[in-house]
C-alpha cells in the first residue's frame, strides 16, 4: 500500500493511475490487486503501568498458546492459527505477522516497542466476493486479525483500520499497547481496502456500510474465539480506532451498544446526510489553495476561503502536504463511492483537475446534488445516540478532517441526544491527522499517540469505578514543551470548554 512519506518530499502529484476510461458497474467486485493509497488514516501523562494481568479461570488454559488447536473462528471461510514468541510489532514484523506497509505514516518514528508478549495470533478471512486485499496473497477482502496473550487481562479491544488500509493498520499506534496491557486484541480491513474501495458494493454507500458490518462481525466473532483460549468470555470489550476507524468506533456504539463496554475515538470522520461532511469541505480546499499558493492579489480572499471551510488560521504549514497527498484523492474517491453520476463514467473523477474542467471534483457543492446522493450518505450516517462511554479526541491542527467541520460538531451531537454524560470530547492543541507529521514539525504539532493511551487509562478507570475522565476541555500545548515531552505526554487536563465539543474562541 502507497503511503504518504513521513517527510514531505519535492512537490510532485500523487494519486491512482486511472487507465481505464470506464467505470465499473456498482454489481462488479473489486479483482486483483488495486490501486493502492493511504487516505483518512490516522503533554500528557506517561502511558500508565499495565493493568494487572488475569490467570486463565478454570485451571485449563495456563501456558503458552495453551488451548490452540481448539480455536475456531466463528462465521471465517479461512484461518491460520500460529503459536509466537512475540505478538507485539517487536516480533512480529521479523515473523512476518504483520504487514508495516499497513501502518506506515501513522506514527512517529520514535514511538516505543513494548515487547515481551507471547500468545497466540489467528489469520483469516470471513466469506466475501471482493479481492482487493492482497496480504499473504490471499487476494480476499474481509480479512481480520486476533491476537490472545498467554498474559491476558479479561478485556479485549477491537478495532477497524483507518483510512482504506488493511487489518494491521493499528499494530503500531495501539494494538502493541492493547497487547501489553494484556488485552486480547481483533482488527478487520473492513471489507474494503485500496483507493478502488468504492468499487465494492451494489449501489452508492454500500462499500462503507459494509466497514460496519465487518466490525460488528469481528467483534461477536472475537468474543467467542477469546472464551474458546480463556475458558470465560471477555469481562470487557473496547472498541478502538483513528480517522475512519473512529468512525466505526461511533457507529458501534450508536447501533451496537450492548457488543461493547466503552470505546475510544481518536479523530473519528462524521458522515451526515445534511453535512458537514468531508464533500462539503473538501471541494472548498480544491478549488482555494492553488490561488492561495500562487500568491497575488488573489491570496488573501483564498486564505478567507480556506478557513471559512474549516482549516484553521496557524495551519498554513501544513496545506501543501495536504493538497498533494490527501485532499485530492479523498475527494474523489469518497465521492466516486457516494456520487458516482457526478462525472459519468469516468472512474474517481480526474486527479488535480483546474476549477472549470468538466465534472471536475474541484467544482463539486454537495448542497446540489441530488437527493439519492444524500440518500447514499444517510445509510452510513451517525446520529450521536451512543449507548456507552466514549472519550473523543481531535487535534486542532487536523487539516483532512477539520476538528470544527467534525469532532466538534458530533460532540453537539451527542448532547443534543440527551447522552452527554457518557460522551467526553477533547481538543488537542497542536495534534494533526498522522503522528509522523511530527517528526517533520516537532516544534510545531504535537501526536496524538500520547493521548490516545491517557483517554484509554481514563476510560479503564470509568469503567472500573465509575472514576468519570476530566470534563470536555481543550488540551493545551505548553510553547516550552519539548520533542520528547511531546511525544510521551498528554494529560487530560487543560481549559474547560463552555460546553461539551463548544470550541474554545
């Protein structure tokens, strides 16, 4: 899978090679590899002493990889149980358990390995028509991973890959830190991978619902594959996940709540039929930063464009890398998945297409389309409804998923549902969309990494004890923080917001 580079490299444009001059119909599944790209991916206290680690009740599950041969995952068409000395991404890359191409650009370069994991890892898949994920050459979709610790602490985490990335998307960024914890721990491709996702599915929106459904399958499917190792189903389950991984992690709970006791949604995307959603505020960028870059008396009035569409003032740094690797692609290929009639029977629109072009994805205003296309997004849209504890984190710097066009407005969301206890939402100064971004800007942004482990000791704690996390609030960057405070620090404490997901002016 192509993935942005951590630095930023000569200015060059990026995006899928698109030979064929037609598209596919909506009935024909993805064949072969396809195009690949990473898209939607993806101070503060010291990641917090493991959890006290669990026996296997019973007295028949001690040992390593004790109970292998009875492992059958539910519901899977195919899977390959092996016995590791290491389950973390210590080993695992070495053994070839996992794929780093999957969570490259996730995260920073100096980012610990914690170690010392044995247990038990399960490969496979679960019945489906499509074949855009090529890993262990299976050329089969719907592929997920499970990870059982001989150490195992009665939770598991399940999580989806951000982006349009594969099953070990989030080995890195938290799957090592859910598995020294000593957390059982499961991660599905969705259903769907590659910037060719949009060809999955029968009608617009199905490719998406399906990432859904191959979470929620995953997850029942985890829960009984975790009881067959431990003798005991898990005592707590935790949904987990970036970008659209958040997505899924809010959905979860919206529709699922009873598979789940919490989760954590680090810059989760927000699709809603109305809007805001990333078709509403992406065309504004296409068509405003080339004026914006090129300077002139133009600038100014593109620089009041950009920000009225959400990209904050103080973010300028980081536009250029945006509008070559990310703004562009994901323009066309959600919108390919959602309005596919928007530019006929050319495939994904045409990439860096100047404003005037015909159906030229620069142009596009979703408030025009036709009804089906809102119609497309209302089958994958969240409501706020959650039915668990969920602790949302945004970094205010985001310029793919703006934190005012996304966290911000789904935080509203949720207390307009009447559920703003269980929700905590926190606006981190100085976090972007991918952690490596850091390494390029260490004195200007801030990961987000550090604060995913603090909300998730935070939300370990609610759950235990009813301890509630800090109040909604804006996570302050101290100006005399340094790289390495940075990158192992974010306490939940800060600025209180007026309201919950009310941004601080």
């Amino acid at each position: 899978m192509l993935t942005p580079p951590p630095v930023p490299p000569a200015p060059r444009r990026a995006g899928p090679p698109h030979d064929a001059a037609h598209r596919p119909s909506r009935g024909r599944w993805l064949r072969g590899a396809a195009v690949a790209a990473a898209v939607l991916t993806a101070w503060t206290a010291a990641p917090s002493a493991a959890a006290p680690l669990a026996p296997d009740s019973g007295g028949h599950g001690h040992g390593h990889c004790a109970r292998q041969d009875a492992i059958r995952v539910p519901g899977a068409a195919r899977q390959q149980v092996d016995c590791l000395a290491e389950l973390t991404t210590a080993g695992t890359v070495a053994s070839g358990h996992t794929d780093p191409a999957d969570w490259a650009g996730l995260t920073p370069e100096g980012l610990a390995t914690p170690s010392g994991v044995p247990g038990i890892q399960i490969d496979g898949y679960f019945p489906d028509t499509s074949t855009g994920n090529t890993n262990h050459g299976w050329n089969h979709d719907s592929q997920f991973v499970i990870r059982l610790p001989d150490r195992w602490n009665g939770g598991l985490v399940v999580a989806g890959s951000p982006g349009v990335r594969e099953q070990y998307a989030n080995d890195r960024a938290f799957g090592d830190w859910a598995l020294d914890r000593g957390y059982a721990f499961a991660a599905t491709d969705k259903g769907n991978t590659s910037a060719a996702f949009h060809r999955d599915g029968r009608a617009p929106g199905d490719a998406i619902a399906e990432w859904n459904t191959r979470f929620t399958q995953l997850t029942r499917a985890a829960r009984l594959v975790v009881a067959q190792r431990y003798l005991r189903p898990p005592s707590r389950t935790l949904a987990m996940g970036m970008s659209n991984g958040g997505y899924l992690v809010r959905w979860q709970l919206e529709n699922h709540p009873g598979l789940y006791d919490g989760g954590v949604d680090w810059e989760g995307a927000l699709w809603r039929a109305e809007g805001p959603n990333l078709l509403t505020f992406l065309p504004p960028a296409l068509r405003a930063y080339p004026r914006y870059a090129a300077g002139g008396a133009d600038a100014e009035d593109a620089h009041r464009t950009m920000t009225a569409a959400g990209y904050p003032a103080g973010s300028e740094f980081l536009w250029p890398y945006h509008h070559q690797y990310y703004w562009d692609l994901t323009q066309r290929i959600y919108r390919e998945e959602l309005d596919p009639d928007f530019d006929g029977a050319t495939e994904a629109g045409t990439p860096f297409c100047a404003p005037g072009t015909p159906a030229c994805d620069a142009d596009y205003v979703y408030a025009e389309r036709p009804d089906e296309v809102r119609d497309a997004v209302a089958k994958i849209a969240l409501t706020g409804r959650i039915g668990k504890p969920l602790i949302s984190f945004h970094g205010t710097l985001d310029v793919l998923l703006p934190i005012s066009r996304t966290s911000d407005t789904y935080a509203r969301m949720v207390r307009q549902q009447g559920r703003g206890a269980l929700h905590r939402y926190y606006r981190v100064e100085g976090g972007t969309h991918v952690d490596s971004l850091f390494d390029t800007f260490p004195d200007r942004l801030r990961p987000l990494v550090p604060c995913h482990r603090s909300a998730a000791a935070a939300l370990e704690r609610w759950l235990d004890d009813g301890r509630r996390p800090p109040s909604s609030r804006t996570l302050e960057l101290p100006a005399d923080a340094t790289p390495a405070e940075r990158l192992t620090r974010c306490p939940l404490a800060g600025k209180p917001n007026g309201e919950p997901g009310k941004p601080n002016r």
